[in-house]
C-alpha cells in the first residue's frame, strides 16, 4: 500500500517511509492512496468471528503485501486483548476498546505502530527516537508499546497539571527507555513543540527522531480493525443484515473517527457516524457553519479529548475533497457539556448498570440525541477508556467507588520520574540532545 500527503505535495511513499516519517515532507499527513474495498464475501466471512481473526483479516487486506508472513505475528502480538461488544439497553451496544495494558483505546493503535516500527526499524541504523505529544492516554499507550523495545527510546511530552492523576502516574512510572516530559503549558504547546522538533534539521538529522501522534498511519490502520469487528458481533444476531450501525465516536484529535470512514469507504455497512466531541466543538462547528476554526483547548471532564486544533480532521477533509455536504452525509456532530457528562454516568450506571467513563459518556450522550433520527439502526457507543481511569468523576456522579483492575493497580506502584520544561523547543532540544 502506498500513502498520499493530504497536501499532495510530494511523491507517494511506502508504508515504510510513511510510518517513520509520521508527517509527510510537505506538512501533510499520509493517507492510503487507493481503498480497496473489501473482495467479494469477505465480510461474511467474519461474521461472529473472534477479534484476532478479524484483526488478521483487515491487517492481511491492507498492508498483508507489505509486512509479508511476519504480518500474522505482529497483529497477534500487538492485538492480544479483548475488545467485547456489550449490549447495554435496547439497541445500545457499547464496544470496549479499554482491555489493553494502559486501559485505553490508544493501546490498539500504539501497540501495532510500535510493532510495525519494531519489524520495520534496523538497529544497525542508531537508536530511534519516538516523541510524542499527549493529552493523557496517548503517550502511556505508546510509552507502555514501546517499552523495553531494543534501539528505541521514547520521550513523552504532556502538559503539566493537565492530565489526570492516573494518566500521570501511567507516565511518569515506566522508566526504562521512556522519559515523561512535563510542559508547562497545553497540550497544543505539547503539539506545537513536537512540530517544531520534527520541522528542525538539526534534530532530525542527529537524532532518528519519529512521532508516534495519532497522526501516524500506524496507529490509524489498526483502528479500521476495530469497526470490522463490531460489524462481526452484531451480523450473528441478524441486526445488520439490512440495518447497519450507528457508530458514535468520542472524538478529539479526530484519528479514532477518520479509521471508522475509511472501514466505511472500504465497504463496511455504517448508517452514519456520530463524531461526539466535549466542549471543544470545532468539528460540530464546521459542519453547522463550513467554518473550520481552530482554536486554543478548553479544559473538560473528557480531557482526552481537549483539543482545539484536530489534526486528523485534515484527513478527512481530504478523504471528502473538502465537501462539507458529502461529509454531512456521513458524519453528524454534536458537542456535550460536562454537566450533561455527569449527567450520563449517573443515568446509565442507574438504569442499566453500566459504567462508563466520561469520554464514553460524551459518545453516549450523541447516540441518545440522535436517537430519533437512527431508531431502527443499532447504536454503537465505541468506550475508549475504562472507568477506573477516571475514578473521581465515576465515583462523584453514581456515588459509588470504581473497582480497579489489577494490571492498573500494579502500574501504579513505584516512583514517578518526570522532567519539567517550559513550552520551547530550546528546553526540548536539550532533553533529546
Ligand atoms: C484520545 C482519546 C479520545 C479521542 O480520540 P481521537 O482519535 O483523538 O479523536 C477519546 N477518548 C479517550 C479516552 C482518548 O484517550
């Protein structure tokens, strides 16, 4: 498979190139260059099937020519945790990305890009350097992927104050080849200062340095995986057959969305997708208005998902020829208070049973606001973290404590070892150097 720049000012590239480079030359991000669609029967061939056959499968599809036999090892070893498809009301399916070692659905895409690159990379060529900017579960999900990998080290870059206790603790203990890097800013300060690491020759050329930001087509392929499989669990029970899902995407920087429209140009049956956002509503904006504005983040409950800038949106603009029309006849956005959030928690923990956390709340709120227009389809919220990461909130709407599993547990003993800087690439470069 070869990938295009979504500014179309370079050559294609292999995948190779396109998941080192994480941007391509001209600032754009990398995207397939061609969709095939899935062949003939393909799909229905996967029905009930469990994940790791499905993930193989749509691994295989995409890049199988690519990565050869190792293709099969990578996914198995990437992939190996559950993604359980629950039926939460009538109708209501929650699809739990969170069963991978940081609890979060970053752990699906970071594992594989870290794999890829791991197959990918020589060692012969020097240690390669894997910066990445985080709001919060990122950098401990590709941190965790990365750890203990030979020739690589990782530096994670999260603004400081901003991420949750947990997430901190996540980054903070590793240790080994992962350094966590405290900014005094936010996270589009993180974001910024990673651009700029990238954009300096002299860095670049000194260091292989490499982004690991949910803008790398690692980390978007694996995702397409994911949607497939829901697909899977829900054509046993006869619900797709003539009624494809609504999907509904918590969504911040827009890669976890962008995976579900390219599953759906490859041919997955999808009714619509709900790109659900927090406070942070440049999406939902541009397709009310067709002005796309970014602007600085607002701090939420959903903190994941603060983001004022989303870069994958620039994906699917492109994937969409810039037409807002064509976008609105796939994707409908709505953006959800934190009161409304809270609110969510509480009503779903009470009358089903089920907890979510708060990012998986923002998903359910869209698919309950869109559930008039989409009353025969079923729902599907995709839960991108587990509730134990966020235990204050959970506890505080359903006023009962959150269990927490005991891999999180362990994660959490030990010293936290962190480095503070100020948001400028000088302090940067002296980490890196
Ligand atoms: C990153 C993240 C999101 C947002 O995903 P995007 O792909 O950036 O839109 C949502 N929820 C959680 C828990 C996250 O960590």
């Amino acid at each position: 498979m070869r990938f295009v720049s979504t500014r179309g000012g370079v050559p294609p590239a292999s995948l190779r190139e396109a998941l080192f480079r994480g941007l391509a030359p001209d600032g754009g991000l990398y995207l397939p260059e061609r969709l095939e669609r899935f062949p003939e029967g393909f799909l229905a061939g996967l029905r009930g099937a469990p994940w790791e056959q499905t993930a193989s499968a749509v691994a295989r599809h995409l890049v199988g020519p690519d990565i050869g036999d190792a293709l099969e090892q990578i996914v198995a070893d990437a992939l190996d945790f559950p993604l359980p498809l629950v039926a939460v009301s009538d109708g209501a399916y929650v699809l739990e990305l969170f069963h991978g070692p940081t609890l979060a659905f970053k752990d699906v895409g970071a594992r594989f890009m870290a794999r890829l690159m791991g197959h990918l990379h020589d060692p012969a060529e020097g240690t390669l350097t894997v910066l990445v900017a985080t709001s919060g579960d990122t950098g401990s999900a590709v941190a965790h992927a990365f750890l203990g990998m030979p020739g690589v080290r990782t530096v994670v870059l999260f603004p400081e104050g901003r991420v949750s206790p947990v997430q901190e603790q996540q980054l903070t203990m590793l240790g080994g080849n992962v350094r966590a890097v405290a900014v005094d800013g936010a996270f589009d300060d993180c974001q910024r200062l990673a651009k700029e690491a990238f954009a300096d020759r002299d860095l670049r050329e000194r260091d292989l340095l490499t982004s690991a930001n949910s803008i790398n087509v690692g980390r978007l392929l694996p995702q397409i995986f994911y949607y497939v499989h829901a697909w899977a669990q829900l054509a046993p029970e006869g619900l797709v057959a003539d009624r494809p899902a609504v999907f509904s995407v918590p969504s911040g920087n827009f890669g976890n969305l962008t995976a579900g429209l390219l599953a759906k140009a490859m041919g997955l049956p999808a009714a619509r997708f709900l790109a659900a956002t927090n406070a942070n509503d440049v999406v939902p904006r541009y397709l009310e208005t067709g002005r796309f504005e970014p602007r600085s983040s607002r701090s939420t409950l959903s903190s994941a998902m603060d983001v004022g800038d989303p870069s994958n949106f620039r994906r699917i603009l492109y994937l969409y020829g810039d037409d807002r029309e064509r976008i609105r006849a796939d994707v409908a956005a709505s953006a959800h208070t934190d009161v409304a959030t809270r609110r969510a928690i509480a009503d779903v923990a009470r009358r089903h049973g089920y907890l979510m956390d708060p990012h998986t709340a923002v998903g359910w709120l869209a698919l309950e606001e869109a559930a008039d227009a989409h009353h025969h389809a079923p729902g599907v919220v995709l839960a991108t973290a587990h509730p134990a990461k966020f235990p204050d909130v959970v506890e505080e709407a359903t006023g009962r404590p959150v269990a927490v599993p005991d891999r999180l547990a362990r994660a959490l003993e030990g010293e936290p070892r962190v480095t503070r800087i100020s948001p400028r690439l000088e302090a940067l470069r002296e980490i890196l150097g």
